[in-house]
C-alpha cells in the first residue's frame, strides 16, 4: 500500500503513532524483550549470553584485529 492510498482515518492513526511513539508502546516493549532475552541467555550460561555480559562479539565476527574500541592497543615505548 503506498501512502497515497492511504484512508483519513489511517492517515490520521499512522500521524499520532510518528508524533508520539510512547504512546502505542512500541520501542519500550522492544526494549524490555531484548533485555529479557539477554537476561536468560546469560542466566542459562549460554555462550551468545556470556560474549553479551562480556561485551564481545556475538555472531562469530574476527576480534583479534577489529573492534578494538575501549582497550588497549599498542605497546609504548621504553624510555
């Protein structure tokens, strides 16, 4: 269905659902179902739960070289 099609009252719904997300619940219900979906795997010790808590990669990307944000890279120098 294009937007051109659309009825008034279709229109006018799909307006306050853009204007006022909250309102129809849609990203905190979202939010809440990954949370809880986190929560068990790591619960359950399974290993897509543990690379989460451990805040690696989780689906079976290289690490050795990329994604290196927040440690530390490189060695200094001695003086």
């Amino acid at each position: 269905m294009r937007a051109g099609e659309l009825k008034a009252d279709e229109m006018e719904r799909l307006m306050t659902v853009v204007a006022n997300p909250l309102y129809c619940f849609v990203s905190n219900n979202l939010d809440m179902k990954l949370r809880d979906d986190f929560e068990r795997l790591k619960k359950i010790r399974n290993h897509r739960g543990l690379r989460h808590y451990w805040g690696l990669r989780v689906r079976g990307q290289h690490t050795k070289t990329t994604g290196r944000r927040g440690k530390t890279v490189g060695v200094s120098k001695k003086r």
